[in-house]
C-alpha cells in the first residue's frame, strides 16, 4: 500500500466514524457538530482527488452556510435533546436502515455490473473538477437547469420576504400599529 492509500483510507474512516457520530448522538447540537467534521472531511477528501472545486465548494457551503443554519434553527427551537423511546423514531431509524441498504445495493448494482468503467483512469484525474472544467459544463452543457435554479431560489427568496412581511402588518394591525416600520 501507498502513503496516498493509507491517507485515504484514514479519511475514509474518520468520514464513517463522523457520520456514526452524527447519527447516533442524542444531542442535536452535538450531532450538527459531527455533520461538520463530516463535511470538513469529505471536503479534504475531494481535494485528495483533485477536485479542489468540489472542495472548497463542500467546505463552504456545507460546513459553512448551512451548518450555521442547522445551528441556529436549533438553538432557537431548543431541541436540544430528542425524546428517547417514542415508537416514531424506532419506525424512523427502521426505515432509515432499509432504505440505506437499498441504497447500498442499488450503488454496488451500478457500479459492478452497469457501469463497470466507471471509476477514473490516472490518464483522466488530471482534468478532473478543475474549475474550469466545472465552469465550462455549468455554463455550456447544464445552461438551462442551472438559469432555472437560479430562479427557483429567486422565488424562493422573494416569497421568503413576503411571507415575513404579511405577518408583520397582520401583527401590526393586531397591536394597534405600535409594530409597524
């Protein structure tokens, strides 16, 4: 074995043992915290495999923006701990485990026997998630989805703000115009 094998096998684990430590922690906060290290460690992953893109991308949208997200929602809500023995979340962690063996399958399914040639040869990885490789295909080959998700958070954004709004002047009206900017 390599040096760069045995790299990523430890990367390998430490993204398992992360998402282990997501799942299997009572403590929401906690829990986001280990879907943080998990993000941070595929991101270095992707950057072992000469994505630098796809990494820095990883790192800040992921580990950044919504993580910060993730943490604020439940500080607000207070959830911090879940209720333990409730019959929901055993229904919940039974389905979460067959459709995750599913997913197994299906992903071993395609790789051995649909696409056998899948994987990247040397001769390819040096091209591979570069940003100007991933700029040309975003801006040539994937013009349209790409125009219709920027369009689709638009409206998101947009019905955000309005959302917000309708509630302020309803609030407003309720106290007599004392809350109204």
């Amino acid at each position: 074995m390599n040096l760069d094998t045995v790299f990523f096998l430890i990367l390998a684990a430490a993204a398992v043992i992360t998402a282990a430590g997501m799942l299997l922690n009572r403590n929401a906060i906690y829990a986001a915290l280990f879907l943080i290290l998990n993000f941070a460690t595929v991101g270095i992953i992707y950057f072992t495999l000469s994505a630098p893109f796809v990494a820095l991308t990883q790192v800040t949208v992921y580990a950044g923006a919504i993580m910060v997200l993730f943490l604020f929602v439940i500080m607000l809500l207070g959830a911090e701990k879940l209720p333990y023995g409730e019959g929901s979340l055993r229904t919940q962690r039974l389905v979460a485990i067959g459709l995750a063996v599913v997913l197994l399958v299906e992903a071993g399914y395609f790789m051995l026997v649909k696409q056998p040639g899948l994987f990247l040869n040397p001769a390819q990885a040096g091209e591979f998630g570069t940003v100007e490789q991933i700029g040309r295909a975003l801006f040539n080959i994937y013009i349209l989805p790409f125009e219709i998700t920027s369009l689709i958070l638009l409206a998101a954004v947009v019905g955000a703000i309005m959302l917000t709004r309708i509630e302020k002047i309803q609030r407003a009206g309720q106290t007599g115009g004392e809350e109204q900017r």
